[in-house]
C-alpha cells in the first residue's frame, strides 16, 4: 500500500491495492473454513476481512451488494461473497468465491450425515442429539431478536413483522407471496411515509467514508463488466438456466416422475426459487414438506438435522443437504444406502446453490446501476421486518416439537400443544441454553456442545 497523507490533523491514509486472484482465492478459502455462526456471524466476518482489514470493498457498496442480495431467493451470505468476488474478478472470480463459501461446509455436512444415519438410534447419539435439539430452540429465538433488532425501526416495521406472522401461521400464506406483499408495502409506503420506510439505517461514518478497492476501479473505469449490455440478460440465461435444470430433468427422465431423485431435483429446485429470507425463513416450509408431504424423516430428525447445520461452516442452508441425504438413503432401493444418499446430498447441492450464482450474474449488473434507489431500499427493508415474522414462526415449530410430545390442530392449520405431554428435560435444556447465549454470552457453538454434553447426562439419569 502507498501513503496518500499524512499531517498532523489527519491519519495516514493508504491507497489499497487490487489483489491479484490467487491472494482473493486464498481469502475466500479462509471465509469458508471460518464461516461459523449462520449468516449474521459470516456477514460480519466478510465485513472484517474486506471492508475493515482489507478494503477491497467500500461499506456503502457493501452494503448496497447486501441487500439486493437479501432479496433473493437462498443464502444471502453466499450470494455476497459471490457479488464481491464477481465484481473484483469477474465470473471466475464470483464462482470461486461461492463455490469455496460452500465447499468446506458441505463436506462436513455430508460426514455428518453419514454418521448420523448410521449410528443415530445409538444410544449415546440419541442422547447428545436431544440436547442438540433443545439448544437450536435457543439459536432460532436468538436469530429472531437480532434480525428483529436490525430490522423493526418503528411501529410500520413491527406491524409488518406481525402480519407476516399471521399470514404464515394462520393463513399459510405462501413465502414468495408475504415477500411479495412486503416489498410492495415498502415501495409505496417510500412515496406516502418515507421516514417511516426508509431503507437507509447506516449513518455517515468513519468506516463508510473510505473508499475500497472497487470503489476506486469503477472510478478508474475498471468495472466495465459492471453495466450491463443489450444481450446480458438473454445470454446469461441462456447458460445459467440449461446448466441449472438440464441434470435436475436428465436425473427424472432416468428415474421416472415417482422416484425419490425427481422429487428431490424437483422440490429444491423449486425451493431455490422461493427461499427468500434465508434459511430460517424457508425451514418451517421444508420441515413441512419434508415430513408431513414426501415423509423423509420425522419432525426430530429435522431439528437434527438443522443442529448439525449449526455446527458446519458455510451456509445454514445446508441443513437441506442433510434433508436430501435423509430421503435418499431411506429410499435407496438397489442402491447401496450411503451411495443413494450421497447421490441425494449432491443433487440436493446442486439444485440449491447453483442458481445462486444465476440470481448474481444475471442481475448484480443492473443492481449496481440502482444503488441510490430510495424506493428499492424502502422495500427491501418492509421485506427483512416479514422475514422476522417468518422466523417467529419457525420459532414456534420448533418450539412444540422440541418441548412437548404431542402437538393437536385446532383449525386452520393452526397447532397447539397438548400440556400433558411436556418434556421438562427438554424444556430445561431450552431454557439453559437461552441464559448461556443471552446472558452469558457464550456463543453458538459452545452452547451447542455444552446442551448435548448436558442432554447425555440428563439421558443417563
């Protein structure tokens, strides 16, 4: 780096240099293995090593890049780190971003659902796995009170938040509709009320003041790539789409319309079309589907399955891969059951997240050219309060099936617990594990591993 200024009413200032792609490969190999903590912890690691450590990205356009990314469907953490990688390095440089955020992750997750199907019904395994279950609970309530921190600025936002809520519990509104419905809300709620929908909530500040590595490209006129020509859109689809859906109907046409590889090509790809707002957003969908629709696994085996997710870097969406793995090894036929279920983990992967780098390079291009988009800013805000409502919900799920037995319906889809089948282990590990992340201060993972040690000895008595 080279000096700009330095006097003595101003610190040195250092112009940061463009790194070349094998230092942006190294670094986003880094950012996979480290990704811990879901998608709030790994935004925040992002933030540290490009903007603050490294600035290779300015804060206003990383955040501008964060909140298109936040209206998309699937992980917005992955489709950031393919945005930055996109705009340092063009198309290689947004595939070897996102493909190495979720690389590291999806091994691991592939081991641990190997072993967890294997030696689930162990009854050491069982055990740990009940404490597991219980700190989740925790980690989803926690993920509500941040996102809900960030994102309900005034009464507008806590009613839209609410709303959602409704919408999904009681009416079982569809995800992309409530999304739909929210960001509309926002649009126009900018024209009527702008100070109640307004999408800025980042001051001016030291931090933001300071250009980045792209900032001074696109100055320099370096970013061409980012204006998008007259065939972009039609040449981008055009790839991204064949390349997407072309083994997700080849693998159906080989194995029929009832198989369990159509329907697992067949929902993910759908769900990679509705997955806004993130993991936590989707799963009680899934969880739904999963269990009740196709019958993969039980309610159980899905709070599991997001607890093993919790302990992986990468995505948390990669509790789907574990779902994918599950219904094909229960469902393997001839197939050797661990083969079958790798077969669906990989499906499973590929349905996920490869339209997350179409969703980038298809529309990052125009994105860039609507960066001072007020109205845009305002609905993506209206849409991150819904996505509140919608973890409320998957609180909730998680929340009967994790503490009590048995659940009854009461109408309209809604379900209530039936009292006499609480679980006082269960609900005692909830409770411990929301005073060791909210009072202590523990963490995510060293709750997580303290609820398990603490479920096996609970097992034991």
């Amino acid at each position: 780096m080279t000096a700009l200024a330095k006097n003595d009413a101003a610190p040195l200032v250092d112009v940061p240099t463009v790194p070349s792609f094998r230092e942006a490969t190294r670094l986003w190999a880094k950012i996979g293995l480290l990704s811990f903590g879901g998608p709030a912890g790994q935004i925040a690691l992002m933030h540290k090593e490009l903007v603050e450590e490294r600035r290779w990205i300015g804060e206003e356009r990383f955040l501008h890049a964060l909140n298109y990314c936040m209206l998309l469907p699937g992980p917005e953490a992955q489709q950031l780190a393919v945005y930055i990688g996109w705009l340092l390095h063009r198309t290689a440089g947004g595939l070897v971003a996102g493909s190495l955020f979720v690389l590291p992750g999806a091994l691991v997750m592939l081991g641990l659902s190997s072993f967890y199907m294997l030696y689930n019904d162990a009854p050491v395994v069982e055990a740990l796995f009940f404490g597991v279950k219980a700190a989740v609970l925790a980690v989803v309530v926690e993920a509500v009170i941040r996102i809900g921190k960030r994102a309900l600025k005034n009464r507008a936002m806590i009613v839209i938040a609410v709303a959602a809520f409704l919408a999904i519990y009681v009416a079982r509104v569809p995800f992309p509709l409530i999304v739909l419905a929210a960001g509309l809300i926002g649009w126009i709620g900018n024209r009527f009320a702008p100070r109640l929908f307004s999408g800025s909530a980042h001051g001016k500040g030291s931090v933001a003041d300071i250009k980045g590595v792209v900032d001074l490209m696109f100055e320099r006129g370096e970013l061409g790539h980012t204006v998008p020509t007259r065939w972009h859109a039609a040449r981008t689809i055009a790839i991204w789409l064949p390349l997407w859906l072309g083994p997700v109907a080849l693998v159906a046409v080989l194995a029929g319309p009832g198989s369990v590889w159509t329907q697992i090509g067949g929902f993910f790809s759908l769900m990679a079309v509705v997955t806004f707002g993130g993991a936590y957003a989707v799963l009680a969908y899934v969880a739904q589907a999963a269990v009740t629709s196709f019958g993969w696994l039980s309610p159980g085996q899905m709070v599991d399955g997001l607890g093993l997710a919790e302990t992986t870097p990468g995505p948390l969406i990669l509790v789907l891969q574990f779902v994918g793995f599950a219904a094909a090894y229960r469902h393997a036929g001839a197939i050797n059951p661990l083969l079958a279920g790798s077969l669906g983990s990989a499906l499973t992967l590929w349905a996920t997240f490869v339209p997350c780098f179409f969703w980038i390079f298809l529309g990052a291009p125009y994105i860039e050219q609507l960066r001072q988009n007020r109205a845009l800013a305002a609905a993506l805000g209206a849409i991150t309060a819904a996505v509140v409502g919608v973890i409320m919900n998957l609180a909730l799920w998680f929340a009967l099936h994790v503490v009590f037995g048995k659940v009854a319906s009461v109408g309209w889809g809604v379900e209530v617990p039936v009292l006499s089948s609480l679980d006082w282990r269960a609900a005692l590990l909830s409770a411990a594990s929301m005073v060791a992340m909210f009072r202590l201060k523990l963490g995510m993972l060293p709750t997580l591993a303290g609820s398990a040690l603490a479920g096996l000895a609970l097992q034991a008595l």
